[in-house]
C-alpha cells in the first residue's frame, strides 16, 4: 500500500506540474498575491488533498485494491470530491484560479492515476499467480462439499491473493472421503489456535457452517484484536456486487438479490454504442477488409467471406458473417475429423484442423477473421459484447443454455477474455450466464479492454 500511495503522490505532482507548464502562469495565478502561495498550493496542498480523500474515499482498502472495478470507481468519486473541494475554497477565497487549469489538473491527476493503478494491477496479479506478494491464507470451515466449491472457486482466480491452505469439517468424515481435498483436512480444532499454527491470516465460513448465528458471532468476538480476517461464503453463486444488497433488520443481515436489468436507459445506452461503433468500425477498416479478402482469393479459389446460421437473441436465426478461413469443401471433410474434436459440448474445435487454410490459420490467430461480424452489429443481429452465436443445425438450447439467449450475441464475451477454446463446454456455459445475469455497461468496456490482451497475445485461438 505504501508503494501505492508513492504513486498516487507521484501523480496528483506530475498533473500539478503538467497544468503549470502548459498553461500561462499569469493566468493560473491570476488572483494570488504571492506566486509562493500559489506554488505551495498546487505542489503540496493538492496533492496532499487527493491522498486524503482517496484515502477517505477508501481506495487503499486491501480487501478493493487489485480486484473487480470498485478500486476504480473510488478514484472517479475522489475525483469529484477534489473538484467540489477546488470551487468551494475558490469561492471562499474569492480566488479568480483559471478554470481550465483546475479542469486539466483535476482530469489529468484521475488519468494517471488510473493509468498507474492499472499498471500496479497488473504488477500485482503477476506477483500473485507466483505466489511472492499480497497473498492471504485462508482456512476453509464447513461441510466438505461447501469447502471444496469455495476452494475450486477461489483457486482459479489466483489473482484475487487468497490463498486456501487448509480446511476445517464442521462434521467429522472418515480418512477416504477426507482424502478428496487438495489440501489438509482438519476436524474439531479450535479455529483461532488453528489459524496461528497454519500461519493464515483469513478464516472463511462457508454455507450453511454460517447458519448458526450464535457460534458466527462468538467467532467473531474471538477475533477481535487478533488480526485475521473473517469473511462468509453463502450458498449463492455467480452473482455480481451490484446486484446485492444488505438489508438489516434486527441485527440480522438480510441479503436483497436484484434481478439482472436486461432492458433500460443503460441497455439503450449499450445498443446505441453497438450501432455507432460499428458503423465507425466498418468506415476505418474498409482498406483492412480488401487486404484481407485479397489474401484469401489469391491463397484459395472461393468467396472471401463466409456465412454461417447462428442462433440469435430470443432464438431467432440470423446468418453470422465472416471471413473464410477454411477451404471450400470444409463441410463435407468435418465427417472424417468427428472423433479428433479436442473440446466436448456443443463446440468442434482442432487445433492443428487440416481444412483451415495458411491465411486463414493467421486470421484466427489474430482474431481478424470475426471482423465482418461488425456487419452483423450494425444490422442489430448483434452485439459488440455478449455470449458467442452458436450454429443453429445440431444444438437444442434447452434448459440452462437457452437463458444465454436472453441478450443479443456478441464479438467478444466474458468466455472470450477467459480462455476462449480452452475452456470446456461447462465452464463457456457458466462464463456466459454469468454475464447475462450481471451485464452492465461497465462491464462491457471492461470486457473489451481485455479483449484487446487477448488478442495480442492470441490466448485460446485455433
């Protein structure tokens, strides 16, 4: 954290120093008697407000920092709250500060700092994933079932730095069935001793190990002063943030599940930004798509572009666009490839597939082969984010999956930005419920940011 903070100094500094050397100093300083004032103001009042108020604002809390959007969200309300402090001492001091420069130092100190955070984020995710900084050990109690879902859960996102080292049964089972577990298994231990011997420092009640409330809350009071972290993992899974809520009545801490907004200002907010988008899109690529369809027809006789059913929003068919990346008799080949299919499901994917041509191996790699598919965005069949349009001739879309059909599909999705082709069927299906049960405009930005990492570093694309 104290790293961080250098940073964010380091910042709200270089902003201050930005705005005095663009702008005039004659203007800036218009209103101030003594230029000192003025240069002590901007390189050590404001800097020091921005680290108190993001400090106020809660954005140095560890349990934020390095994890989901929150730590983003707190810089942009600091942001505003250093704005609103500026014009109440400018009008207090009846000071005539130039307002453009207040604006660009304030702008300019969100930007690095937000480019920074992102840069330590990363930093901080790659310390993690080898196991050298800000991790939390965390000991798991509850029933075997409930330990090892929160276990598996946790564990594959290594970059949130929690760690499970240990778990404790709330009921005592036999050598075998203890066996199970990826880590060691304990029973009937006092959990605060437990805790010191393992060296962790967070202590997870998972399920219903937290429904007994008197036991929850003695744990608790044995706590207090010791440092470690209780958190509570309740039955309830791929459910984003912002749709729950506490309510408390009584000391009892009710949880309020919002159903997902698939409809509104922020949807209309996310189909105008399809449209616009794509339109832009298509005009700036049009000398990439002739470069591209002439690589094709000079490598193999046939159309440049290729046209597929896909299963669409609420089921309906619409014929996907993109650029053919295989050879003309594709289709009547994919008979003789069934039993090398390398993904279960309802995918067909080979790696080193024989009908793909050199071209088209080089589209895929970089992705530029879904381009076309802008088309399809712009015709409002899709969307830039969403679940991927599966082919409509051997898929029944029945139970779980057919709730993927509620949003438009997309170029890019969560299964995209989290491991594309290697993922199993399973887990494509979960990404993709997941994001439409939690979509948000939010989070589609940030699904297309990380859109373009993948593709650089051609993560999952055969």
């Amino acid at each position: 954290m104290l790293c961080l903070l250098i940073a964010d100094l380091l910042c709200a500094l270089g902003a201050s120093y930005t705005a005095v050397s663009i702008f005039a100093s004659d203007r800036i300083t218009a209103g101030f008697d003594d230029d000192r004032v003025f240069l002590a103001i901007a390189y050590i009042g404001l800097p020091l407000g921005w680290l108190i108020l993001l400090w106020a604002n809660g954005a140095y809390d560890r349990r934020i920092v390095g994890i989901g959007t929150d730590e983003f969200k707190r810089v942009v309300r600091t942001t505003i709250a250093v704005t609103a402090s500026l014009g109440f001492l400018a009008f207090g001091l009846q000071k005539g500060v130039s307002r453009g420069s207040v604006a660009f130092v304030v702008l300019g100190a969100m930007a690095y700092i937000l480019a920074v955070r992102l840069l330590a984020r990363k930093a901080l995710h790659l310390l993690r994933r080898r196991g050298r900084l800000a991790t939390y050990r965390m000991l798991l109690v509850g029933s075997l079932p409930e330990t090892l879902f929160v276990h598996k859960v946790v564990s594959r996102n290594i970059s949130t730095g929690l760690v499970p080292v240990a778990i404790h049964l709330s009921e005592n089972l036999p050598a075998a069935r203890r066996a199970q577990a990826p880590v060691p298994v304990y029973f009937g231990r006092d959990l605060v001793e437990l805790v010191h011997e393992l060296n962790a420092d967070t202590i997870a009640v998972c399920g219903s190990a937290g429904a007994e409330p008197d036991e929850l809350r003695r744990l608790a009071w044995q706590l207090e002063g010791t440092g470690i972290d209780l958190v509570v993992a309740p039955q309830l899974t791929d459910v984003a943030g912002p749709r729950v809520h506490i309510r408390p009545i009584e000391g009892l801490p009710l949880l309020h599940v919002e159903e997902p907004k698939l409809s509104g200002v922020a949807w209309l907010a996310k189909n105008l930004l399809d449209r616009v988008a794509a339109a832009l899109g298509l005009l700036v690529l049009i000398p990439v798509f002739f470069g591209i369809s002439l690589a094709i027809r000079m490598t193999d006789r046939g159309p440049a572009f290729f046209r597929q059913l896909r299963v669409g929003h609420e089921g309906r068919i619409f014929r996907v666009w993109k650029f053919r990346t295989m050879y003309l008799d594709a289709e009547e080949r994919k008979s003789k490839l069934v039993t090398a299919n390398e993904t279960d499901g309802m995918l067909f994917k080979i790696k080193d597939d024989p009908r793909v041509t050199p071209v088209g191996r080089m589209l895929r790699a970089t992705s530029l082969d879904e381009l076309p598919q802008l088309i399809n965005v712009l015709k409002g069949e899709m969307s830039l984010v969403g679940p991927r349009p599966l082919p409509a001739d051997d898929g029944d879309y029945l139970g779980d999956v057919r709730r993927r059909l509620l949003v438009r599909p997309g170029m890019t999705g969560l299964w995209q930005v989290s491991g594309r082709s290697d993922l199993s069927w399973d887990e494509a299906v979960r990404l993709d419920l997941y994001y439409v049960d939690n979509w948000s405009l939010a989070y589609d930005l940030s699904i297309l940011w990380r859109t373009i990492g993948v593709v650089v570093a051609r993560k999952g694309a055969y």
